[in-house]
C-alpha cells in the first residue's frame, strides 16, 4: 500500500472475522479500492465468478513509473517494449 502511494482510509471487520480494507490514492479522494478476502467472498457469494481480478491504472510515463516501482520494491512484470503495439 505504502510502496504505490495508496492510503489506508479504513479497516472493518468482515464476514468470518475478515477484515476489510478501503485504500485510496489520496486521503481525499472519493474514489476507493475495497479489498476483500477472496476465500471469505466466495464461500458468502458462491454465484460470484472470482477469477484473477485486475486493476488498470494510468500514468503519463510508463517506463519511469515501472523504475519507480522496482526501486520501492514493488515486484512488476516483464519489460516489454512497446507493450505489443
């Protein structure tokens, strides 16, 4: 969380004893990521399909922000040029 910029608004408790966590990229934000444990999700939603989820996120200069992240030890892809385009 701390490595990408992200801050902790709240923790709650969740089903099962889980917790909950809202992240979000700034203490102001309205906008806010809820992570929730998968195991937990599935066995109070089985209907759910809980494949890989994924997150896209944009910057204006892929490269320095993938060195950024490797520096604060953020584990990234592979570098691909071009990024298949």
């Amino acid at each position: 969380m701390d490595k990408l910029g992200f801050t902790l608004k709240q923790t709650m408790p969740g089903p099962d004893g889980a917790n909950i966590f809202v992240l979000s990229p700034t203490p102001e934000a309205e906008t806010a990521i809820v992570l929730l444990d998968k195991e937990v999700v599935a066995a109070c939603s089985p209907e759910l399909v809980l494949a890989t989820p994924s997150l896209m996120f944009h910057c204006d200069d892929v490269a320095l922000k993938r060195e950024e992240l490797l520096k604060a030890g953020v584990h990234v892809g592979a570098n691909r040029k071009n990024f298949g385009l």
